[in-house]
C-alpha cells in the first residue's frame, strides 16, 4: 500500500474516532456543580478541553489503523469472508 493512501485511511480513522470519544468524561455543569451561563442547554459540558480530545482521538485512531495494516497485512478478514450474498465460495460448498 502507497504511504499516501495509508495517509488517507488514518485520517478517515482520525475523523471518525472522534465521534467515538467525543462523549468520554463529559460532565454537565449540573454535574460539576457549576453555574449555568444564560442560554446554556443543561445537556451541554462544563469544559471543553481541545487537547485532551486530541490525544484521545490520536490514540483510538492510531490503534485501529494499526489493526487495520495488520489485517491488510495478514489478511484476517477478507471481503470475500465478508461477502454474505454468496458464501458457499468461501467454503468451497459451491
């Protein structure tokens, strides 16, 4: 694989990894026990720390892409195993 597909790819994971620890830790203000501001939706957090997303979603990306190239490597689930409509050629049944 070209380094700039592989460079693609992370990104997608990047991106999408974002939206799986975007809820980790989060605290309400109710929660926290601080003021609300005029406004504010009682669903929404009490701090908002960029940085700290950021190496989350940098760890979670970074350990599915490496999942990722190792399956592309190794070949552990391949689109043929994932093919449903016709599974007798996997097994050789067909």
């Amino acid at each position: 694989m070209k380094w700039t597909s592989m460079l693609a790819i992370y990104v997608l994971f990047w991106a999408f990894s974002v939206f799986l620890v975007l809820p980790w830790g989060v605290r309400t203000t109710d929660e926290a026990g601080g003021d609300y501001v005029a406004g504010q939706a009682e669903s929404a957090p009490h701090e908002f720390r960029l940085g700290r997303l950021a190496l989350h979603v940098t760890i979670v990306a970074t350990a599915l892409f490496a999942l990722f190239v190792a399956n592309y490597r190794f070949g552990w689930v391949t689109p043929q195993m994932l093919d449903l409509f016709n599974r007798d050629s996997v097994y050789g049944h067909g």
